[in-house]
C-alpha cells in the first residue's frame, strides 16, 4: 500500500471545542434539571440523568474521534489511526450538493458494496453503501479530498 497522501483532513479546533462545549452544556443542563427539579416524578428524574449520561458519554466519544484527522491515499481513505474508511476501488460517487445527505461542511461517498456500520462523531460516519465525512472539518479541506476522490475515480474510468 503507497504512502502518498492526496490530501488531508485536520479537525478544526474551534469547531471541536464548540462542538464538545455543546454536548457537555447539554448534559450538565440534564443533570441540573434532573436534580434540582422540585415537582420531577421519579421516573423523569431517571430519563433525565440517563440522557444527560448519553450526551456526557457522546461528548467524551466525540472528544476521541475528532483527536486524529482523515487521510487519502491513491488506494484508500482511513483515519489518523490506520482505520479504513473506503477504499478507493469500492468508491462509486462522491456527493458534494446542497441537497446531499451529507455531514456539515463535508461530502458522502457511495460505495459499491455495504460495509459495517460505525461513527466517529464529528468526523464521519458509515451506514451501508454510504459514507459521509464532514462535521467538525474545515469546509476547504474536505472539499479539496472530494476533488481528489474525484480525480482519482474519473482516471480509474
């Protein structure tokens, strides 16, 4: 496998730090309303502290994920970690408009075959035959990687 890096995606740190004071805002907010709720039944004081518990839970998965960025070589795309989103021969499309289904800021690849599901969030997801990359990424970076996706497809034909 080359070591060529096309192009590469670096997580905004505003962005990451804005991102992850909201999700711990919310779940502080949680917390406090669970707790210092005079008149809350039992069984919405447990909602709430379970959901404050989820959004605590997905700010600390967020806080690791959004730590490394995303690379693209002539044969795959992967993570700062070594983890393979797509390779570059399953890739079908890239998806880049306004009315995409799409991360913010970010682009979706279609794939020719399902992968496993998973999620880095603020960074990309995997559901089935798509891919969206985008979240947190500054918008010039992951639109430099899909042109690159894109050149690296229209040269495979």
């Amino acid at each position: 496998m080359s070591d060529d890096i096309l192009a590469r995606i670096e997580v905004s740190a505003l962005l990451r730090w804005i991102g992850l004071g909201a999700l711990l805002a919310v779940g502080g907010l949680l917390v406090w309303m669970a707790l210092a709720g005079p008149d809350i039944a039992a069984p919405w004081r447990v909602l709430l502290l379970a959901l404050a518990g989820l959004a605590l839970a997905l700010g600390a998965r967020m806080h690791g994920a959004t730590a490394v960025g995303l690379e693209l070589t002539p044969e795959v795309l992967r993570d700062g970690t070594g983890l393979v989103l797509a390779r570059v021969d399953e890739i079908e499309a890239v998806e880049r408009g306004a009315f995409a289904f799409k991360p913010s800021k970010g682009f979706l690849l279609r794939l020719k075959a399902k992968k496993p599901r998973a999620w880095m969030p603020g960074l990309w997801w995997r559901w089935g035959r798509r891919v969206g990359v985008g979240g947190v990424t500054p918008g010039h970076q992951t639109k430099a990687m899909a042109e690159a996706i894109q050149m690296l497809l229209q040269e495979r034909g």
